[in-house]
C-alpha cells in the first residue's frame, strides 16, 4: 500500500480535448529463458482515447487482446512503445514510469477489472470491497456504507457481505470483485471480460455502471467474449489480428 | 502469438525517475557491499522504501536477504555502503553511528519480527515485558503507561489480552509471533522488519498472522520491509519485490509485474517452481 501523497483525486476535470491515454508502437514480446524462445505478442499498437470513450478490443483467441490490456496496467512490461496518460500531474509514460508512480496511478487513475476475483483468506466480502476507500483514506463507517451499497448494486444478498468470498460461487465472487474494482472514481478503467461467470441480473447493472461512468468521461478498454452485452457503448473497435482500428457507427 | 529463438538476453526496460510520488523514501540505502572472509554476502545493493509501503525481499538461501535485513536493523555494518532514514532528528550514514546511538535509533524508529522468536524475545519473562521492555529502552519509567501501551500493542497484534502475562515459553508459534509484532509496533516504528514472519508456522496460523499483518498496513499505514522464501507470502503483502541472488538484486519491480512478467531467468525459474 502506499499512503496518500498531494496528487489530486482522479477526475474528468482535465481539458476534455486532451486524450485521456495515447498509445505509440507499443510492443511486448515474453523472453522464456528455459526454453531459449521468445514469444511476440504484438508489437506497433498505437491509438489513443478521449474522455467517454470505449474502446473494444477484437481479434482470434491469441491475439493479445489480455496481453495489450495488461501491458497498458503494466502488470506486463513492454519492450518498445510509449502510453502516454494524460494526467493532473501532467504526461505519464507508463511504459517507462517509475513502479510507485504506476502504483499511485493505479490508485488514482487507472482501474482495472478482471473476471477473477482475488479473495483473500478471513476477509469478508464487505471489507474486501472496502478496503480501496480505506486505503484512499475514507473514514472506515463511510467505507462501508458504499461498499455495502456496491453489493447490492450487483446482486450479492445481504446475508453474503459479512461472509468470506473465498467460499462463494464463481458468479458471487465475480459481483464482489466488480463491486470492489468499480468503487473508486478513476480516469481510465481496463475490463478484462468481466461478465464471464454473470448472471443476467449483474450483467445488466455492469452495463449501467459503464453507462454512467462514460456519461462522466471515464475512457474505457474492454474484451468481452459477448461484445452484445455492452454494445450500446463502444465507441471503436481495435482489430489485434490486423490491428486496424475503425469507428463504430451509432 | 508467434514463437522465435531468443536473440538476446532480457533485460528489464529502463525505467524513469518518480515523478507523481511526492513523499521522500522513508529508507535509501546504496551501495551495499559486505564480505563474510571470501563469501561476497551483498554487492553493491541498493533499497529504496516509500512511506506506507511493503517492499518484499525474496531469493533463496544464502541470496543475502536476510543479511540485507540485519543492515536495514543496524546489527551489522557493511564494508561499504550508505543507510539514511527519513526520521526526526536523523542525518547521514547511519552506519556512523556508535553502538548506543544505534540501540536507541533502533528502539524508537525501528521494529522487527524475526523467524525465530528466541531471537526476538526473552523466553522467561511476561509477554507484556517483553514488550514494556521496548518502551523502557526508549525512556517510559511509569508503570501504568508501560502496562496499558504494551496492552494496546498486544491487542493491536490480535494477541489474547486474558493471556498476556504468559511468559513467550508457554505460547504457541503463531502466538509468539504476535508477542514480537506488540513488541515491534509498541513504540509505532517508522519502519517494520520481517524476517521470514510465518515460517515454520502451520498454514492456518499463517494465515491468521499474515491477516495480523495486513490489518496493521490497512489501520495504521506502517511501511515495511518483508524477507521470505515464501512466494505466497510475498504475493500476499507486498506492493514491490526486489529478487535476490548471490548478494545482488536481479530484478525489482510491482508486485504483480514480478509474479506475471518475470524478466530476469532466475526469477522466472522461482515464479515457475511456485506450487
């Protein structure tokens, strides 16, 4: 965890014809030292994306589509390319910035939501959901109140938040992972098929979630398997077999 | 995906200055090098802690992450090397410093949590002395306040307030564990040292210290420094990792971009032997 520094809370308040992320022949390869291969996952990506906008990521099963998302977190470090973010602070590289300035970022700015979630032993839904706000400083009463709000958003029945998720179904653990993902404000949010394992219920209250949060300028990268399920939101689709981009119309 | 012989040995891309973290590193320490006769122990190692983190060290034996631990607690002296911490009243080489201002640095400013609890403890004595013991070093003579901040501390720790007048000698593992933790918070350190905190110690007391530990970070935002052996560990708490080997770092970087996109072929032999 790192504490609070002056950086500002991440908002829509940046010059709305400022991208909010820029990327530039962005590359990854996976050295596989045992093997003495490497491994070329993409290499020349480049867009960028203004506030509200939400980006489909397309391509075969292999494409790199996870990969690319994971690069842009930094979970995975690239070997060529620039992400330019474009924050209160100023331009960040995250291909090149340093691990506690990403870390911050990920705090402040950048989300990113998985469809698995990372449930720890003796750690009660409520409080996993929590634990974002609490560690942004929020009084731990106030943190509660909106973590609990979050799981009813999605679906988990009450008698549930007190439970440890590590015993809940994957559908169950999939809502208190987007409850918890979703619950600070951020900039730039990430999906990584996160209606996997949803019943229908969930899958309908995800989409007004990204509905809303595009209404207050978050840009969005997405995979989804069914991309049916958040079409009324993609502004363009990025192809990672040919790597074209092209416009969806409305 | 497309596979190709590998053409050169990977090395990690550079990485820029901070830029956004605006707090100054709680520890900096550069240049490390100890020699133990022949054995190179650490070469030139550097560490850099920010407020509120949780740095994990991890390597195999003999990696020198524990003799890095040792430095960090000033129970030993490099043959070269710089330690700064960002304390009141604290400037230059702590390793400077005499014997006695470094007893008195370490009680205020410094707690740790060794594997082995002899070595953290007095066995014989109450578990509340043992951690009114760090209080006195540090200055407290009134009995009323030694006794109910060791409480607090020990309650902090999860530790059985009915129990802790026990003597450390009675207790399980797992309990002991939390009589060094009371001990180390007591005094709220500026920094906290973890020599292997859970080895040895049955998965389900793992589990209850290692939460223990992440409360702590949660409520009180203490920084630390984490030595294991234990990936799990490490992946549990850490926010970066330094990859030890031989007495060098091989690789440091978030925890999760070690864990996913291991770069260096050490680290990546260790993330694939993780069970």
């Amino acid at each position: 965890m790192i504490v609070q520094t002056a950086m500002p809370a991440a908002s829509a308040s940046l010059a709305p014809d400022l991208p909010v992320i820029e990327v530039e022949g962005l590359a990854k390869h996976f050295d596989m030292h045992h093997l003495g291969q490497r491994l070329d996952a993409f290499s020349g990506i480049g867009f960028r994306i203004m506030p509200g906008q939400f980006l489909l990521l397309t391509g075969h099963n292999g494409a790199g589509k996870s990969t690319l998302l994971r690069t842009l977190y930094r979970s995975y470090l690239p070997q060529a390319g620039h992400v330019w973010l474009n924050t209160a602070e100023g331009r960040i590289d995250l291909a090149r910035a340093a691990d506690v300035d990403v870390a911050l970022l990920r705090r402040r700015e950048i989300g990113f939501v998985t469809q698995f979630l990372n449930a720890r032993p003796r750690v009660p839904a409520e409080d996993l959901v929590a634990e974002p706000l609490r560690l942004a400083g929020r009084p731990a009463a106030e943190a509660l109140a909106v973590a609990r709000a979050a799981l009813a958003e999605f679906g988990v029945k009450r008698e549930l938040w007190a439970a440890y998720p590590s015993t809940f179904s994957g559908g169950e653990q999939q809502k208190v992972n987007l409850a918890r993902a979703l619950i600070l404000p951020q900039r730039l949010l990430l999906l990584d098929e996160p209606t996997a394992s949803l019943d229908a219920g969930a899958r309908a209250a995800l989409v007004r979630r990204l509905a809303a949060l595009k209404a207050q300028g978050v840009a969005m990268i997405g995979v989804f398997h069914h991309p049916g399920d958040v079409a009324g939101l993609i502004d363009a689709e990025l192809n990672l077999d040919n790597k074209e981009t092209s416009n969806v119309a409305k | 995906m497309t596979l190709y012989p590998m053409d050169a040995p990977a090395q990690g891309p550079t990485r820029d200055l901070p830029r956004l973290m605006s707090a100054a590193p709680i520890l900096s320490m550069t240049g490390i090098n100890r020699r133990f006769g022949t054995v190179v122990a650490l070469q030139d190692v550097s560490a850099t802690v920010y407020p509120g983190e949780v740095l994990g060290i991890v390597g195999e034996s003999g990696s020198g992450k524990s003799t890095l631990l040792r430095m960090m607690n000033l129970e030993d002296s490099p043959d070269s090397g710089d330690y700064r911490l960002a304390i009141p009243g604290s400037a230059g080489n702590l390793f400077d410093l005499d014997r006695y201002a470094r007893r008195m640095l370490c009680a205020r400013h410094i707690g740790i949590v060794y594997q082995n609890p002899h070595l953290g403890l007095l066995m014989e004595n109450s578990s509340s002395g043992n951690v009114a013991e760090r209080l006195l070093i540090a200055g407290e003579r009134r009995f009323s306040v030694l006794r109910s901040r060791a409480r607090e501390a020990l309650d902090a720790s999860e530790f059985p307030l009915e129990r802790m007048d026990a003597r450390p000698v009675e207790l399980s593992g797992g309990m002991q564990q939390r009589v060094q933790l009371a001990k180390a918070i007591a005094l709220e350190p500026a920094l906290l040292l973890l020599d292997e905190p859970t080895t040895g110690l049955d998965v389900s007391v793992q589990a209850l210290v290692l939460d223990t530990l992440k409360r702590l970070q949660r409520d009180r935002a203490i920084t630390m420094v984490l030595v294991s052996h234990d990936l799990g560990v490490i992946r549990t708490m850490a926010d970066r990792v330094m990859v030890m080997r031989k007495g060098r770092v091989v690789e440091e970087g978030l925890a999760d971009q070690i864990f996913q996109d291991p770069q260096h072929p050490y680290t990546q032999a260790l993330v694939h032997a993780k069970l």
